[in-house]
C-alpha cells in the first residue's frame, strides 16, 4: 500500500498529510485548530483580521490544547484602502440595509492595518509554520522568518505564481484550484479581473512539475478520494465542523447546498472569492455598481454581515464554500473529519 506519511508530513512534522485551511472572519477558532493538530493533521489559524491582542490569546489557547504543530495563517501584503466611491457602493447598499433595519451606517471606515505586528507575534511568540495568501512574505520578513527556523508556505493559482513564490522563499505551495472556496489566492489581478481560474486537477500536476518545493492541492477536496488523488488542504468541510466558529445559519447553508449552489464574486470584499449565493449577491451585482477594492469593500460591508448573523439571515451573509459542498450533510467533529479522511483514504489504496 502506499504511504500516507508523505514529505509534505515530514517538512511539517504532522502524522496525516491534511491541512485546515486558514479561513479567517471567524470559522478557525483556537479550539478547532488544535483539534486538527491533535487528530494529526495541520490546524491553521486564520489571523488576518485578528487584533494583536485576539492573535497572543489564540495562540496561548492552541497550545494548551496541543504541544502538536498548527500554523498562522497571514495575508501577505496587507491590502491598503480606498474609499473614493464610497457614496457609490452605500447608494447601491440602501435597500439592504433598509431590510435589514440598519438604520445608521458608519460615518468613516478603515480597515484593520496589524499585519506587521500581527507577523511580529508570529516570530515572536514562536509559531512554527506561517502560511500566506495573497502573495509572498515581503523579503525582510521571509529573511527573519527564515532565521527563525519558521516553515514558510504559500498559496498560488497559477504556474507563475508558484515559482515566484518558490524563488522568494517559499518552503511549500499550496495549489488553490477554482473549486476552492473563500477568496482567490491569486497574486495580482492585472491579467484576471476575477483571479485566475484554473481547475485543480489541471493547475496541481503543472505546478508540481515546475517547482522543487513539496506541492499541497486545495480546492473541491473533502474527503478521502480526494485526499488519494493529492496532498491536501481543506477548508469548507472545516466551516462545518463543531469546533467552527461558522454561524449555524452558515453550516446550514453549507448542508443545503450541492456543487452547483457556489458562485465567484466581489460582492461581499471586492476581492474574488467563491461563495454560495444568495440574496446579497444577486441584489447587489443586480445593481451594476462596482465594488471597492479589498479589503475596503469588506469593511463597508461589515455592517450589513453582522446584522445578518444576529438575525440569523444567511441571505446577507459571505458564506464562503468551495463545489463540493454536496459531501457535507451535518456536522462533525474536527478529528472525527481528519480520523474518516484518512479511514477512506487508507481502504481506496489497499
């Protein structure tokens, strides 16, 4: 039988060669992190929009839940914002947040600028993995991170992408094929307005064949038939775990869905990402308005999600999800998903 202890297993020093996404805006709590760890995979916590503070305390609380490793995860660079059309968007906003009886918006927005201190922590306070998107680690940060001994991964959507990433440090790539949900990984999108769209099973072998580094897929994978055809990263079988910090209306949406439920959009950041649709995404692309770039968008549509969540409205929340949301019917424990990942896995390969 072939071996499941792969060098991805061996660079990482975990058991199962399975990997939590980093999902930041909420679903990787300390909790389910250590869990994956713990079960033997790699838990990952999304800390883009953490405050430094909520960052210390998580970590703090992943370790004294498991001395096995787990990884931050970190945008790379930090989005600057931009706000000039902002009377735009929030005119195209009026009828949602009418519905949604949110009487008074923000007079000013800003979104959270820590990722420098956010990465500070990170080396100092010993984390032994960082893992990126959106890019690469800016050069000092590699250099110090390196230094460190930290294991640096990256996520790319395309060729290029990965070989830029190897070249500036990069110690392994994550593949993120189209399928994956959440927002695109890609680098820039100068050439693609929306991210590059490669498939999964096009972009992996390419990518693997390009670079020298230990090549991880991530996209549409959920379970263990996906987890023979590739070293794998998961994230929307994760948002559905019980350790989840997911809305239940988000769970419920997930469980409701099937492979065709999920759509490519701006809407929610003004970054693309794949989500399932709904009421938010149609009203507002119905509208023509363009979006703010990333990550202002985002925050101008803070409101309008929050307001959502505690009403219990999936209609107007971002509920990220990747296409094969039809493997998820309830919830799971996180080691339980790892232990049955790797069950399938193991009895495909005899």
């Amino acid at each position: 039988m072939i071996s499941l202890n792969t060098d991805i297993c061996r660079l990482l020093g975990i058991e199962y060669p399975i990997i939590q996404a980093g999902m930041a805006g909420g679903p990787t709590t300390a909790e389910l992190v250590a869990e994956v760890s713990d079960a033997g995979g790699l838990g990952t916590l999304g800390a883009a929009y953490l405050a430094p503070e909520k960052l210390r305390e998580d970590i703090l609380e992943i370790r004294k839940r498991t001395n096995k490793p787990f990884a931050v995860n970190l945008f790379a660079p930090v989005p600057k914002d931009d706000f000039s059309r902002i009377d735009e968007v929030k005119q195209a906003l009026q009828p949602i947040y009418k519905e949604l009886a949110i009487e008074e918006q923000n007079a000013e927005y800003r979104s959270p600028d820590h990722g420098e201190e956010l990465f500070r922590i990170c080396l100092e306070m010993n984390v032994p993995i960082i893992s990126t998107a959106f890019g690469s680690l800016p050069p000092e940060h590699m250099a110090s991170a390196k230094a460190q001994g930290v294991t640096v991964i990256t996520m790319a959507t395309t060729v290029g992408e990965a070989l830029e990433a190897q070249g500036k440090g990069a110690d392994a790539i994550v593949a993120q094929g189209s399928e994956a949900g959440g927002h695109r990984g890609s680098f820039s999108f100068d050439r693609h307005p929306m991210g590059a769209q490669v498939g999964l099973m096009a972009l992996l072998p390419q990518v693997a064949d390009a670079v020298d580094v230990p090549v991880i897929a991530a996209g549409g994978i959920a379970d263990g038939r996906g987890l023979v055809a590739a070293l794998v990263q998961v994230g929307t079988r994760f948002v559905a775990a019980k350790e989840s910090g997911a809305h239940k209306a988000y769970k419920q949406a997930i469980f409701d869905s099937d492979e065709e439920s999920t759509v490519v959009t701006k809407s929610f950041s003004g970054r693309p990402a794949r989500g399932i649709k709904n009421r938010f995404i149609e009203q507002f692309e119905s509208m023509g308005t363009q979006p703010l770039s990333f990550p202002s968008h985002n925050t101008v549509t803070k409101e309008i999600r929050g307001a959502a969540a505690k009403a219990g409205n999936p209609e107007f929340m971002s509920l990220w999800a990747g296409q094969a949301t039809g493997a998820m019917t309830q919830e799971e424990g996180a080691a339980e998903i790892v232990s049955s990942m790797m069950d399938q896995a193991r009895a495909l390969l005899r």
